[in-house]
C-alpha cells in the first residue's frame, strides 16, 4: 500500500482564487424592461461571481494497492518461465466536477420554455414541429427554445463552480508472461509478453469527471492502456560452416564467426476520446458548460459509427478508437576475423541497423466528426426534416503524427564499423 501527496493547488486555489467582490451588471435603456425585452446576449452572459472554487472538506488521502502472484519453471534446455499476475487498486483519487451544471432533462421540460418563443407567448404541451428522436425518447421539447442556461442552472448569479473530490478510481490487472534462455551452445534469448487492461475514473489527475454520476459516465480505460506489449532479445552465433568444407582456413575467413542480435519491441496503440460540440441543452438537456462534452464518438463491431440517443450523456467507445501501435526491429550482424589460434588478436565487422524494415509507426489518427442534431428547417412555409446524423472527417483514420521527430517511427538506420582488439 502506498500513498499519495496532493497537490498544492488544490489548496491554493480555494483559498486564494476566489473573489471577494460582487460586481452587478447593469443594462441601460431610456424605456422599460421585462424580462422578455432583455437582449439574448445579455441572458446569456455569465453569471456574477466567477472563478470560484471549492474541495471537499474530509480531503482523503489518494491510496494505491499493489499485489502480485507469479510462478517460476526450469523447462530444461536452460530455458525459464516466468508468468505473473500483477495488480493495482487506486482508491480516493482526485477528480473535479461543475456543481453548477443544469441536471439533465431540464431543458427538456415544459416549465424550462421561454414563452417569447412561442407564438402568443403561450409554452404549448408539445414544441411545434418536434423532432421523432425527442418524441421516442418521451420528451415533449427540443431545448432549442428554452430559457438561457443562467436562468435554469442551480445556482442562480454563479458562473461554474468546479468542485475536487477525492472519489477518484482505477485499476491495472495484468498477466505478465517471460521466457529466458541462458548463453549456451552458441544462443542466449529473452521474451517478455504483457497482456493488460487499466481503467479509471479520470485519467488526469483532478481532471473533469461527469458531476451527477462519474461511474457510470466516466470509468472506462485509462488513457495509458496499451493492451498487448511484448519484446524480444536474442544473440546467436551461427555454426561454422568452413568444417563441412575440410576446415579450410582461408574458407573460414568467408564463412565462420558470424555473429546476430537483436531486439524487437511491439506494443498496441492507446485508446481515445472523440467528444462532439453540440449545443449540449439540445442533447442531454442539461449541462451548460462543456466542461465535459455530452457525447462522444462510439463505434460499432464493423466499425460504424453509432448514433447517440437523447435524453443522455454518451460515453462513447475509446476502447475500439485507438491509435497507432508501434513495432521496432534493431537487428546487428558482426563478423569476427582472427588472427592467432587463441583468437586473442580479432578484428570485428559491424553491421547495425536500426528499423531495418523500415516500419512506420504512426501515434495518432484523425478521429474527428459533428454529431448533427435533429431538426426541422422551415423555407417558404415548407418544412425540411434532418434526421440526427454523425459526420465523420474526410480524413478520418488517417495517421496524423509520428512517435519519432525523424519521420514514421525514423527511417531505416545501418551503421557499418570496425572493431579491433588485441
């Protein structure tokens, strides 16, 4: 068990980040003004108090359980295995949410309607031209025509109020697998495979988690899941071939002594999140700030994308949005030449290379795309219905970053030298 220091800021910014003066906007006109005559931008604008802050009083300390089972074999040939169970259980981390968020459904509500947006300035039972996807998720309202999010978030006269808890989780179980062969008869190897799955509430620490039900919304793989690594070393020197020539010395010089090594690394790409920017009171009929996009991309088993329903927050599927793996082979080849029979005066031939199949390893991928929302588009008194749709970008799929600044995953590399020893 071992334990974690918080951060100094989660206490700085309480304590020095809050503001201790009220300003009060004011709106002149030289006639009167209701409520509905106030302009839209004005509605909208952001509450009075801003920059405020809060932790949660009881503050835990964030705790990380670490446990492991393994098992070791001779399985002769000298040759071992290793293979492991390994885990970890992180409890109280730190995680952020806006307080002042609308809950969901709200602006889906009847009592949420502005009535300047209804002929008469009457709210009807059913919103005109009312979207099916609305319909079949049983609300009777788009958003579209609700009060401005002031007007409807809990707090009235605040702007966001980001609130740290400490209930924060995430958890690593691994199956950790290893063979390893001594040097002997000319070859020594190893191979480690690790097979993997992290997931958390929040992969960055005090990072935005959903603030009415982070477990259900939020606790998905980690952004640091890489769900299969393995990598290989190995030396081996090739048998002569000069014996089954009569031991001819100067065939030696052509065909003995070689040497090859290498080491080969693989591991899978790590999963990502697509979040859409709709207007989120459209959406899920909540949130008024984007502190957490209501919905983000998810695809189906053949890849396609899925559309969301409404009414909700969609968490989308990072698990099957991942990016790029990477493979790297470094092999070497050498060639020893000697020159006395004890082999203690030796000129050695190099030949190194690096990325020798020139294999391009790609970091990242263009997920990009629009959740359309659904609606009605009314021209010369005919109304045209869009069904909610998702977008994908024109390149999407394409690699878009490299891990290596020297291009995708660096160019092959063969380095030649010599080596003299006596």
């Amino acid at each position: 068990m071992s334990h974690d220091r918080v951060q100094g800021n989660l206490v700085f910014n309480p304590v020095f980040n809050n503001p201790h003066i009220v300003t009060t906007p004011t709106i002149t006109s030289s006639t009167y003004l209701n409520m509905d005559s106030i302009s839209t931008g004005s509605q909208s604008a952001a509450g009075v108090l801003s920059s405020i802050s809060g932790v949660e009083r009881r503050g835990q300390v964030p705790t990380v359980y670490s446990f492991s089972l393994g098992g070791q074999r001779d399985l002769g040939w000298g040759v071992t295995a290793d293979v492991a169970y390994v885990g970890t259980l992180s409890r109280h981390l730190i995680t952020a949410r806006d307080i002042n968020t609308i809950p969901y459904g709200t602006a889906f509500t009847k009592a949420a309607q502005n009535p300047a947006n209804f002929p008469g300035g009457v709210v009807p039972d059913v919103e005109p031209n009312l979207p099916p996807e609305y319909a079949a998720a049983g609300y009777s309202f788009s958003g579209q025509y609700a009060y401005a999010a002031n007007y409807l978030a809990p707090y009235w006269g605040y702007d966001q109020l980001p609130y740290t808890k400490f209930d924060g989780t995430a958890n690593y179980n691994g199956l950790q697998a290893s063979l390893q062969r001594r040097f002997n008869k000319g070859l020594t190897f190893g191979a480690v495979y690790t097979w993997s799955k992290s997931m958390t509430t929040q992969s960055n620490d005090n990072g935005y988690v959903d603030p009415f039900d982070p477990k259900r919304y939020n606790y998905q793989v980690a952004s640091w899941d890489r769900r299969h690594v393995a990598a290989v070393n190995y030396v081996y020197d090739i048998p002569s071939l000069s014996r089954h020539f009569g031991g001819s010395r100067w065939l030696a010089y052509l065909t003995d002594n070689y040497q090859i090594s290498g080491v080969s690394n693989f591991m899978t790409g790590t999963p990502n999140w697509v979040g859409f920017w709709v207007p989120a009171n459209q959406f899920d009929g909540g949130r008024q700030w984007s502190k957490v996009p209501p919905a983000y991309l998810g695809l189906d088993n053949h890849g396609k994308p899925i559309i969301p329903a409404i009414g909700r927050p969609y968490a989308g599927t990072p698990d099957k949005i991942r990016s790029g793996g990477m493979q790297t082979w470094d092999v070497s080849l050498f060639k020893n030449i000697p020159f006395t029979k004890e082999q203690n005066r030796t000129i050695q031939l190099r030949c190194e290379t690096y990325n020798l199949f020139n294999h391009s390893n790609f970091a990242s991928k263009d997920f990009g795309g629009n959740l359309n929302l659904p609606g009605y588009n009314v021209a010369n008194g005919v109304g045209t219905y869009t069904p909610e749709s998702i977008s994908l970008d024109s390149g999407y799929g394409q690699p878009t970053s490299v891990y290596s600044q020297l291009g995708s995953g660096g160019p092959r590399v063969i380095q030649l030298g010599t080596r003299v020893s006596f």
